[in-house]
C-alpha cells in the first residue's frame, strides 16, 4: 500500500566554509582537558553544558539554522548546573565521572565556533547511524565525529556536537548512536567500547530564526487571499511549508558522562528506563538505570551463560525493542533471534530466578547458514516479527502470546540475488505496519505487510546512479519513516547525505472503509490524488495515461499546523473527500476543485479525528475527540466549516475504534468498550441524524478492541430489504479483521433465550477485505444495472466476498455459502474460493467492469537529466476469467454462462474469454486430463453461446504452439466447419485464421477453393488488406509462385461467374454493412446472434490472418 514517487530531498550535515560567528557549533571534549591527546584524565571542568542565553536579532535573516547552544562565558546569565550523579562501579562497566565545576567557572574543555580559535564541521565525513525519536519530530546523524541533531519539520539542523581530536584520540571515532525514547538523552558507541551521553533540553515556547517581514501591503496581502496560503492570515508564515508553522524550536545539548565498557559493546538498546548494554567477554546484558534509584542499585547485571533459555556460548549481535507490544528482539552470534521480555522488579520470582533480568524465547532457528538471522523488528499493528536472514530473505512470524507461542506467519522472498543486492543492512515496518522496508549493501526493496512485493531500487541502472551520486539507489547503511510513514529518511554507503523519499500510500492504511476501497484515493505528504475512471469508457479506464488521475494539493493553510495527514476518505460516488491531520479536518469537492477549511485556528484546533470518517451523501460523519469527550459530529459538505455550522452532534460513551456505513443509510460504530452501535441516517424536523437501532456487546469475543482494523456485517436478503433496522443485531453475522485474522461473528440464541455469537477465523494473512453488499446501490455504474437486478443465485457477484492476502486475490462468490458452512458446523471445511494471482497491489474492484485496479512503480533514469526519480503507472486486470474458470471447475455452468452474460457487453468481453481459454488450454496440454476430468470442452461449450466464439478460438491458436492445436481441436468440430461458418458470418479475417490452421493440418491442397472462394470474397469487398495477406500466404506455399497463379486465375473465373449469376451472389452473399452502427440490424435478423460481425472485422490491422 506504499509506493516511492518523486525523487528525494537531500540534505547534508556538513559545510565546506567556516559558518559565521552568529551560529555556535560545540565543540566537545567529552570531559577530557582541551589539548588532550592520551588517555582519560578527570578535569576540573563541568559534566554538563549550560544552556544558551542569547536571542537572535530579527533583522538578522528572514530563515537560517540554529545550531547547537553552548554555554555563555558570562556567569551571571546562566548557573551552572550541577553534575550528573555517579556511576556505581560494576565488573564490566568502569564510569568516567568529571566533578560539576562551580558557579562562575569557565570550561576549558569546550571551543566555539567563531571564536579566536575557530573550528569548522568536518567535511565529507559519511554517515554512519540514523535515529528517528519517538515522536518523530526529532531525527540525528553521527559521522565518525559530530552528531547532527534535525527537526523534522522544518528540516533543519538544530544542533551540532563536534568531537575534539583529543575526544577522538582517547574513546575511538563513533560508530553507533541511541536517543532515548523522549529525546532527552543522546548515546555515541564509539568503537573501543566508551559510550557518551548527552541531554538534550528544550524549550517549549522559544524559537529561533523566525521570519519576520517589517511592512506588507494590501496588493500583497490579497494576492496571498488569492492562493489561500498561510500568508493570508500571517504574512510571516508565507515562507513556511507543511508542518513548519511550529517553527524552529530553541534547544541546548551538554554532555552528561562518558561509560567505558571494559567487557567491550556487542549493541546497545536505549529504552525509557535504562540503558541495555549487551558486552563481548565476557558475554552479558548490563541495565544501566537513566536516573539513579536509591533502593537499589544503578547496574544490574545478567550473564547469557547463566540465562538457561540462551545457548552458554552465544553472544548477543543485534537488539530491538517496541514499546507498543512491551517486547525486545534479540539476534545472536548463532543466526537465532528471540522474543524477549524485561523482568521488572516488581514482578513476584522464587528465590532461583531472584537474579534473572529477562526471560525469552526462540522462534527462529536456522536450518542452514543462508537463514541466519540477521536483523529482527517487531510490527505491533499486527502482532508480527519480522527476521532478516543472510539470504536477503525476510522470514515473519505471528507473536500470538508473551509464552513463545510464535508460529511462522510468511516469509518476503529476495527481489534480487544475493550477489546483487548485498547483505541485508536494515528493516523497518512503516509506523502504520502495512509496509517493511529491507535495505541493502547495493539497494533497497519494500513490502506490503503479508509479503506483496511493492518497489525496489534492483533494477536502476547503475552506472547513471553512480555518476549522479544517488547512493539511495546504490546501497542503504539505514533508513527511518517520518511525518506518519508520509516520508523515508535513506543514508547511503560512504555518503555524507540524508535522502528524504516521499512515499504514497493509499487511503485504506489511514481509513478503514469500504468507499475508500471502491474508489480508489492515494496520499502523499501534502496532495491526493483520485482515480476517475470509474465513470469513463471501458477502454478508458484501463489505460494508463495520467490523466484518469485527479491530483490536487491540501491547502497549505491546513498542512502548516496540522501536517502529517493521518487519516483520508472519499464518498461512495467520488464527489468528496475528506483529509485529517493531527487536528481539525479539511474536504473537498472534485467536481468544484473546491476546498473548504476552517477559518479560525482555535476552531481547527479545538479537536482531533479518532476513528475516522466517512461520507453520507454530503454529509461528512467524523469521528472526533475534543476536550476528553468523544462524539460523531456532522458536517455538511454545502456550509462553512465552523463549529456553529455542525450539523449534529452524538455523544459517545468511549472513544472510537473506526467508523463505517454499511447499506444505504445504515452506519456501524465500534467504541473501546467493545461495543458495536447501529445508527440510522433519518431526517428530523428536517435535518438529517444518525439514530441508533441497536447495539451489540463484544465482551469476551473481542479481546482488544484497538487491534480491530476493519468490520462490517452481513444481513440476509429478506432483513435488509422488509426487515426492521432495530432488529438487523439479532440477523447480523459480523466480519471483524483483527491483526492479519478476518473473523466471522454469526449470531445464535442460547437456551436462555439470550443471543449469542459463535465465532470463527475464515482467512490468515489478510491485509484487507471488502464486501460487496457495502457497495451502495445507488452508485453503482449505470452499465452494470441490469447487472445488480438480476438473480443473486445466478451467478452475480453482488454478494461476493473479497479478500487479499498478501499474494493472491481471493474471493467467495456468494458470501451466503461461508455463512452457511460456518453455521450448520464449526469444524465444517469452508468452501472454495477463487484464487487470482496478480503481479501488482491490488486498490480496487471495479465490480462493474470486472477487472482489479491496482498501481505500480516505475524508477525513471534518463542520461538527459542528473537525478533519478519515481513514477507509478496504473494496472488492471480481468478477473472474470478466474471467475468463470472456478464455477466450471465445480460443474456449475449454469452460474458460468450467467455471470458471463452480465459482462458480455464490455468491449474486452471476447478478450477475457480468450484469456480463459488460453490458460486452461496450456495447463491441459501438458496434464493430459481424462475427458470426465477436462476443462477445456466446458470452456468451449461456454464460449459456444457468444459471438465471439469463432474469433476467440482462433486467436488463441495465433498466440499458442502448433503442438496445442491438436488438443484444442480434439473437442472442437473439423477446422473446415468453422472456416464454412466464418465465412457465412462474414468474418472474413476470422475465416483467414482458419485457413491458416486447415494448411497446417495439412487438409489444405494448393490453389483450393477455400483460398480461392475466401479471396473472392475479399475482393468483392474490397477488403484489400486481406487480400495482400492471402497473397503472401499463397505466394509463400512454393517459391516458384504456381499456386499464387493458380489461384488468381481461379478468382477470376469466379468472380466472373459471381457477377453473371445472381443465384451464385445469393449464396455467398452477407450483409453489405460493416462496424457497429448496424449492431442493431443484425441482431433483429437473428435472435441467437450467429449473424452478427464479430470483433475482428471492425479492424483490418492485428487480427486472424493467414501468414
């Protein structure tokens, strides 16, 4: 659901000139006296820096860079602060502790830039780590020796640490970096085992570098009214871009204290607490408490030999820790990688497990050394672990429980060979979980969340990326996602730059709801983009040119404050869309191009979209949090937004899970409190309110609430169309998705009386599921009415079942079959599904056309221009032939030639037939089935009740080997039936093809009256391109031209006798009209259809010929 577009942004952390004096670059000792160069001595100098007390001249710069705050020379600006606490000394770890100086001191261990010995950023170092905060507002960067801290947005470095070379000298260049989750502390690993600490500080309401414009007239200000940007209200923000209204936040770094590790650092792992050190030799996990604790002390200390559930000998190569699901990830020197959890102190332990910090379990094992674990990373959203192998594979696993119940999920085959992507160097899950990123010594790849390739950087061109220095395409040292998985921050090999990507993702990840899901909507950082060919010709809407796409930019008024977009959804008839950012919402008209926003600040503000939203006619539904209470508000698209303009207001007991209509007028609302409410869209005294019907309590079914990503219900055909909405609780079977899990909720009535609901999981690995039945009637295409009219039980997909696992589309045609199976028993198998297999990501089923939407990457290199960029392209797919395949498979050709028959009027009908014809063709050639086994003579008895059976059957000899034909024709009549019956249709160039395939078969003699009577009626027609094919077709039978002769002398007399006879003109004869606009004429002269033209005789050019 991720896909690259654009080319990055670079930004670098390094300067080639000296800065100027106004902006303070620290220079660190890291406690060592200045002009140190051996050893670790303990100066008189403070431990930590005090905060910058200075402000910057607004006539200074319109935008510059705030860098890192130092310590003022002046005392009585700033007091100094005290020093850090001391460090209790353990056997593997040795504290280097400096004592805090006193007020007035001067710190001699620290330079600034600027001053009488002025030092530089050094230039072109690469970048060797990249760590993203929590939050995701703070991003930093260490090279050998500077630390870069960024704010997100704007992008901006707000602080540089420059190590000394005395600093250098004495603890080793840095090769690794730890931000504590709140982004207080910053950690360097350096390589010979010292790790140095900084805090970092904050001033919530201070900011730097504020553009300020002294004037600003009228004509100015109108012209900013006129493109409706920031600059309208605040003529200062008009430089500003999506989430820089903020500014730049005012911030100092000091160092803190510098730990050797004597037993030497494998990893590290900063969490809320502490900081987790796992050492060399020997081999141990140290918890090094942030702040000390007075009961107990500092250091605790487990080793690995003595765990009992690790091997004696291993060591610990690789660590990660997700907060959400409480749980770490351990990789081992042996390929492992474990599931493992922190023994708190509280936790009650006999007198033997006293001293155990941590307990886990392994749930990977490598059977061979091309699956030795590599990298582990936990994704919460679904409950998956996902273990990079030396292979570059990606092996996952689905964490059940905190017992080591973790079974194999699936596993991300390699989109490259090992000798050309590399080893893997980094894996991370989107925030969101939909999407894994893998990279690579030699590029990088991505996929959805159950294993759907989706791009990758394998197939650029090298040398290109090389000589324009694109190292994001070349080979990732370490990737992070920031702005809510909007953007993909890329380090590359040996590089000093930070590529910011921007990804597109479809609504679905942010909005869980069946509109999003039939019309398909992308977004990406600041724009989205609307697929419009729902409403276009069939050959139209399965182009791929850019225009089927309605692109529109989100109002920079909104994204200054509110960026980045969380949350997306569009109406069931693709008029309006609405967008949701961290408060406030904004929609949108397609039709107008219109936005519409809230005027006052303190109004957008004033809530914040949880649990979605979605689209009633013109009403937007928005599920919303405001001053810790939680309603369902109303907002019609045709008034300004303002809080006085809200439509209705419902009152909710709990916050809101998700949100989504269900039918015409009937919308579902799940609450953290398990319960399922149905409300109704009804007008009173004239305006239009959701009234609740009904309620269903959850208790004991759903465990967590929160992990529901998706729910709809199934009501019978009698409830839904006569029934009571009151009563539709007591009829509903409930679809929840859970996890990757869709779970079926069917109700029953106990012995009490009372209703209850058995439950059953009827598909794994789901990443999404829709139900037909959420499709609104009304907006459906008005070419497939007749369509939905007909008989559900004959074969219409009305009441299908979609779901998509990750590699295949699957669905159940009739959704009343599963609910029927699960009933009658809950060890019943399920009934069978079509499987349709696709090479792209699905986004939509365009039900009336028959076909799946998707979209596809394309990297773009030209030697023209320097830089390489991303572009998606639009794909479809037929899925009736699966579909018509499977109801043959099962000997229902009944629901086959109905379903056909609901699509035989789409233009690419006879393709699709040909599509199914070729597939089940090839597979029976090489099978060989028995003829009560065979496929193919059900197909061609289906085809036989179209009109396009004739030109189907030949064109799919055109596009198979000869060796097939025999099969083909073992259930077909004699090539010579079919080419009489061609040629009394008028399908002259269907008759050409058939031919062809009589010479093949050797049935066809030289000059025969097949080609003499085909090519007369060529000429008759003054079908002159037919004509010069069968020329060279005879021509081509014997080089000396005899048969070509022969046959030209024979037309002639033909011809001749054709003109004197009219009894002759008479039985050759068809209908003098050609095309479609005498479609209708036809089909009155016969009421099968035989007489009809087919497809091919509407173009001379790429059909059945002879040659």
């Amino acid at each position: 659901m991720y896909w690259p577009i654009g080319t990055p942004r670079i930004y670098t952390t390094t300067t080639a000139h000296a800065p100027s004096r106004r902006e303070s670059v620290l220079v660190s000792h890291d406690g060592l006296p200045a002009g140190a160069f051996g050893g670790v001595t303990s100066p008189s100098g403070p431990a930590s820096l005090t905060a910058r007390d200075k402000e910057l001249n607004p006539d200074d710069a319109a935008v510059a860079v705030a860098v890192a705050a130092a310590a003022d020379a002046d005392s009585d600006a700033v007091p100094a602060t005290p020093g850090p606490p001391l460090t209790p000394a353990t056997p593997y770890i040795r504290s280097i502790e400096h004592d805090a100086s006193k007020p007035g001191s001067a710190r001699p261990d620290i330079q600034y830039l600027g001053a009488s010995d002025p030092a530089v950023v050094p230039a072109y170092e690469p970048i060797v780590a990249l760590k993203v905060s929590r939050t995701g507002h703070l991003f930093a960067a260490i090279t050998a020796s500077t630390l870069t801290i960024w704010q997100t947005k704007p992008t901006v470095i707000i602080a540089i640490v420059v190590r000394s070379d005395s600093s250098m000298r004495a603890y080793g260049p840095s090769v690794d970096l730890l931000i504590r989750p709140d982004s207080a502390i910053f950690v360097l690993q350096t390589d010979s085992d010292y790790l140095i600490t900084y805090s970092l500080a904050t001033d919530p309401d201070a900011r730097v570098y504020k553009p300020h414009f002294v004037d600003h007239t009228n004509i100015q200000r109108r012209r900013q009214s006129h493109f409706g940007g920031p600059g309208n209200s605040a003529p200062d923000q008009i430089l500003l871009g999506p989430g820089e209204g903020t500014g730049v936040r005012d911030l100092s770094v000091r160092f803190r204290r510098t730990i050797k590790v004597d037993a030497g650092i494998r990893c590290a792992l900063a969490l809320d607490e502490e900081l987790v050190v796992a050492t060399k030799k020997p081999a141990t996990v140290q918890c090094i408490r942030w702040t000390p604790d007075g009961a107990a002390s500092q250091i605790s200390t487990e080793i690995i030999s003595r765990m009992g559930w690790l091997d004696k000998k291993a060591s610990i190569r690789h660590m990660t820790h997700d907060r959400p699901m409480n749980l770490s990830t351990w990789v081992t020197n042996d390929g492992q990688a474990f599931a493992v959890q922190r023994i708190l102190p509280t936790q009650p332990a006999s007198d033997t497990d006293a001293k155990k910090l941590f307990k886990g379990y392994c749930f990977h094992t490598p059977q061979d050394p091309e699956h030795h674990a590599i990298r582990a990373v936990v994704n919460a959203r679904f409950s998956l672990i996902a273990v990079g192998c030396a292979d570059g594979s990606v092996h996952v696993y689905s964490a059940r429980d905190y017992a080591g119940n973790i079974p194999p999920s699936h596993v991300h085959k390699a989109t490259a060979s090992l000798a050309q992507s590399g080893c893997l160097t980094s894996l991370s899950y989107s925030p969101d979980g939909y999407c894994l990123f893998a990279g690579y010594e030699k590029g990088w790849a991505t996929w959805s969340v159950f294993g759907k390739s989706a791009s990758n950087s394998f197939n650029a061109d090298s040398s290109i990326a090389r000589t324009n220095e694109e190292h994001w395409l070349t080979g990732i040292a370490d990737a992070c996602w920031v702005g809510g998985a909007s953007e993909l921050l890329l380090i590359g090999h040996q590089s000093e730059a930070i590529w910011s990507l921007e990804m597109a993702r479809s609504a679905v990840t942010g909005c869980y709801s069946p509109p999003n899901f039939f019309r398909t909507v992308l977004q990406s950082s600041s724009s989205i983009m609307v697929y419009r060919g729902y409403d276009l010709p069939d050959l139209t809407s399965i182009s791929a040119e850019p225009f089927l796409w309605h692109t529109t930019r989100i109002p920079s008024n909104y994204l200054l404050n509110q960026w980045p977009i969380k949350c997306t959804v569009i109406s069931s008839d693709g008029r309006y869309v609405a967008v949701a950012g961290r408060r406030g919402l904004a929609h949108y008209s397609v039709n107008s191009g219109r936005w519409k926003t809230f005027t006052n600040s303190t109004m957008e503000n004033e809530f914040q979209i949880r649990g979605g939203m979605c689209w009633y006619q013109h009403i937007l539904v928005a599920a919303v949090e405001a001053n810790r209470s939680y309603e369902l508000r109303l907002y019609s698209r045709e008034a300004a937004l303002e809080s006085s303009n809200v439509m209705f207001t419902q009152q909710m007991p709990a916050p809101i899970v998700l949100i989504t209509p269900s039918g015409e007028d009937s919308l579902l609302v799940y609450t953290y409190d398990n319960l399922l409410y149905h409300f109704v869209f009804a007008p009173v005294s004239g305006v239009i309110q959701p009234i609740q019907v009904g309620q269903i309590a959850f208790n004991g079914i759903v465990r967590s609430p929160a992990r529901v990503r998706g729910l709809s219900w199934i009501l019978p055909e009698k409830q839904m169309m006569d029934g009571d909405p009151s009563q539709d609780v007591a009829y509903a079977s409930v679809l929840f998705l859970v996890d990757g899990k869709l779970v079926l909720l069917q109700p029953s009535v106990n012995q009490g009386g009372q209703l209850k609901y058995d439950m059953r999981v009827i598909s794994h690995s789901v990443e999404f599921y829709t139900s037909m039945r959420d499709q609104s009637l009304t907006h459906t295409l008005e070419e497939s009415s007749s369509y939905l009219i007909g008989d559900a039980d004959q074969g219409s997909l009305r009441n299908s079942l979609w779901i998509f696992e990750g590699h295949a589309l699957k669905l159940w045609p009739d959704a009343h079959d599963v609910l029927h199976a699960a009933s009658n028993d809950p060890n019943k198998e399920l009934p069978p599904n079509v499987s349709i297999p696709l090479d792209f990501y699905p986004l939509s089923i365009l039900l009336g056309k028959g076909i799946i939407l998707g979209v596809e990457p394309d990297l773009v290199q030209r030697k023209d221009i320097n830089y390489s960029f991303f572009r998606f392209s639009i794909r479809t797919q037929l899925f009736l032939p699966d579909v018509l395949r499977f109801h043959l498979g099962t000997n229902d050709a009944t629901a086959a030639l109905c379903l056909a028959r609901q699509y035989q009027d789409l233009e690419y009908f006879a393709h699709g037939l040909e599509v199914l014809l070729h597939h089940v063709l090839d597979e029976e050639v090489d099978l060989a089935p028995t003829p009560e086994e065979a496929l193919l003579p059900r197909v061609l008895t289906l085809l036989s009740s179209f009109r396009q059976y004739l030109d189907v059957v030949v064109q799919c000899t055109r596009k198979t080997e000869v060796r097939s034909w025999r099969t083909l024709f073992a259930y077909l009549p004699p090539p010579q039936e079919l080419f009489e019956e061609s040629l009394q249709r008028g399908s002259l160039k269907t008759a050409g093809g058939y031919l062809l395939i009589l010479h093949t078969f050797e049935e066809l003699e030289a000059a025969s009256e097949q080609s003499v009577r085909l090519l007369s009626r060529a000429i008759r027609d003054e079908d002159w391109e037919l004509c010069k094919e069968l020329a060279r077709f005879l021509a081509a039978m014997d080089e000396s031209g005899e048969t070509l002769r022969e046959a030209m002398e024979l037309v002639n007399i033909q011809v001749n006798k054709v003109s004197e006879s009219s009894e002759m003109m008479t039985k050759l004869e068809v209908p003098s009209f050609r095309g479609n606009g005498h479609s209708r004429l036809r089909r009155q002269s016969s009421g099968t259809g035989s007489d009809l033209q087919s497809n091919s005789d509407s173009s001379s050019i790429g059909t059945a010929s002879p040659v």
